[in-house]
C-alpha cells in the first residue's frame, strides 16, 4: 500500500505491530471453572435456569438468570451459595466476595 502524501494517517498494517495482545489464559479458564463449579453447587435443575455471565476484578460473581423469579429464589440462598462456591473456589485462589442475579440479560445471552 502507498501512504498519501501530506497525510497523517497510518497504515493498519503498522498499527497492527505495535498492539500488544493481553491475552489471559487464566482468567478465562478460571471463568470455565467458576461456571462448573456453579452447575455442581445449584444442580443440574437449577443450572439450567441459570448461568455464570462473568467474573469482575472485585471479586464479584455475576449469574444471569432465566427470569426475576429464578434470580430472586438464588438471591434468597445467596449467603448459602456464596459459602459453597468460596470452598470449591478456594484452590483457584479466589475469594467471591459477592454473588449479583441479572435476569435482564438471560435472553441476549441464550441469542448468541
């Protein structure tokens, strides 16, 4: 590719070597692990209503759930829950410090 001249733009092909790629194996095995150990701690019922969305830097556990009354039955054992999951987590090196219930985004989930 030929630049323009008086440009100031660049090439992507340049752009592209310059990037530094982040890529965390851990953090996604650890985000596999995290759904496992959900599916194990819920049952296999409850896990199909529900599933692990994400896994923040702060510790928190988000869940998506199939509808507010699924979300609002788990939040009820939330203390429970979060104390079966800390001892399974526990040879990760994780520490759940909260679990959150979203039902909102239980559909653009199952969409993809």
């Amino acid at each position: 590719m030929k630049r323009i001249n008086n440009s100031n733009f660049e090439l992507l092909q340049d752009v592209i070597k310059e990037l530094e790629f982040n890529y965390v194996e851990d953090k996604f095995q650890n985000l596999e692990k995290l759904a496992n150990y959900w599916v194990e701690s819920v049952g296999s019922k409850i896990s199909k209503f529900s599933k692990v969305l994400e896994f923040s830097a702060d510790n928190v556990l988000t869940i998506v759930c199939a509808d507010s009354f699924v979300a609002n039955e788990l939040y009820l054992e939330k203390d429970k829950l979060l104390k079966i999951m800390n001892s399974k987590t526990e040879n990760l090196g994780i520490k759940l410090e909260d679990i959150k219930f979203n039902y909102k985004k239980w559909k653009e989930q199952n969409d993809v």
